[in-house]
C-alpha cells in the first residue's frame, strides 16, 4: 500500500532556530517527492520538488533532501521566522496513473509547525 | 508561478441546499482539475478528477450523485455539493496542473471552507 508518513506531527521551536522535519515513503513506482507549505485556511503551495537522481534541492531557507535507497526525505528550515509557522506536507507522486496519464499524488498527513517569538 | 483562484472562499449553508463551488486557472488552461477534501488536523484526500469535456472521474467511497462536478471550459471547474448535510462541512480545495500531462506540477487554489448547519 502506498503511504507517506511524516515525523513529527507537530513541532515548536524558538524564532532564528533551525529543524528539520522527516518523511518516509512507501510509494512504488517512484517518480517524484515534493515538500509542500500550507498555511491555516490556505491551499498548499510548493516549496520543492526532486525526481529519483536528486539528492537534495534548495529554496531560500528550505533546503530538502532525498534518499531513494532508503525512502526517506527530510525537509531543513534554516533561521526560522515567524512566518514559517505552517503544515508542511510532503507528497510523493507514484509514476503516471495508467488512466489519467497523471502522476497519483499520495500526501502525508504533515507536520504543524509553531515558531514562537 | 501558476496561479489557481476558487470562489467563494468560505460559504455557510442550512442544511439541504446545494452549494456550487468554483475552482479558476488564471493564467494557464488545464484540461484536468483536481478535488480534494480536508478535515481538520488531516491530510489532503483526493475527491475526484475533472475533465474538460467529458465526465468526472470519482475516487472510490466518493458519491457522484452527491459531488457534482462540471467541467465546462479550459478554465474552469465547479464542484456542486447537493443536498448538503453536517458532515459534508469540510475545507475543499481544488488543483490545476501547468504544463500537460508530461510535466504535471500542480498549482493548488486557496480553498473553499464549507460550514453545513
């Protein structure tokens, strides 16, 4: 069965401080692995996305890494801010749905990020 | 980026009204449309997918009879919730994928809040 399992559920952290938050994946075939931000009452948006041969990809403060022996990702916040407070979701696309021609998207259930002043 | 725009952005109904939703590409056409639901402290659970043209392809467990889904231009999906009940109250939002079916990046909406008394 595909899963997408995210550690830890939720997480407080001083503001400046760094973390980093796991995925770990199940998802066969393997085609890509996104990170995702979703604000309360917002829709999700994209923070990264790495295929099979990347190892690790950054944007801005987000750095995320990949490693497709042992699926797992990880997502690393650098000097975190206030804004940063958030779900961030890690998705993984299992390869193109025979139907569709899409990708099946398979969400992990986030973790909740709390940056405190 | 892509942007995708949903209106309205929080709806409050009795119960037994239908309630229509719409889920806009802005700056790029997309012939498929995605639908998910989301409760609270929950992952995204895919509904169904819409396609301009032609009928909606359900998820198993989701009613069509109860989701209405209309594709009825390059731009534009709408998800029509009929009969609504308590249960149906739920944060749906929509995505559009840019590029194709070869390159399927989704572009999430900033989702619709639905609240059935």
């Amino acid at each position: 069965k595909n899963q997408v399992e995210q550690s830890p559920q939720s997480l407080i952290i001083l503001e400046g401080k760094n973390c980093t938050l796991q995925c770990n994946y199940t998802v066969s075939p393997f085609s890509n692995l996104r990170w995702y931000k979703q604000d309360t009452g917002r829709g999700p948006v994209s923070l990264t996305i790495m295929t099979f041969s990347e190892n690790t990809k950054s944007n801005g403060r987000y750095t995320a890494t990949l490693d497709a022996d042992t699926k797992q990702s990880s997502l690393h916040i650098t000097a975190s801010q206030l804004s940063d407070s958030a779900s961030y979701i890690c998705v993984v696309s299992a390869s193109n749905d025979p139907d569709s021609g899409f990708q099946k998207l398979v969400f992990g259930t986030g973790t909740r990020l709390l940056v405190s002043p | 980026g892509a942007v995708v725009s949903q209106h309205p952005s929080r709806v409050i109904c009795k119960s037994g009204t239908s309630v229509k939703i719409e889920c806009r590409s802005l700056d790029f056409q997309a012939t498929t449309m995605f639908w998910y639901r989301q409760f609270p402290k929950k992952s995204l659970m895919l509904m169904a997918t819409s396609n301009e043209g032609s009928k909606a392809t359900y998820e198993q467990g989701v009613e069509k009879d109860k989701f209405l889904i209309n594709h009825a231009s390059l731009t534009l999906s709408t998800l029509t919730v009929t009969s609504a009940h308590p249960e149906d109250s739920s944060f749906y939002i929509c995505s559009a994928p840019l590029g194709g079916r070869a390159y399927d990046e989704q572009f999430f909406g900033p989702g619709t809040r639905l609240t059935v008394l």
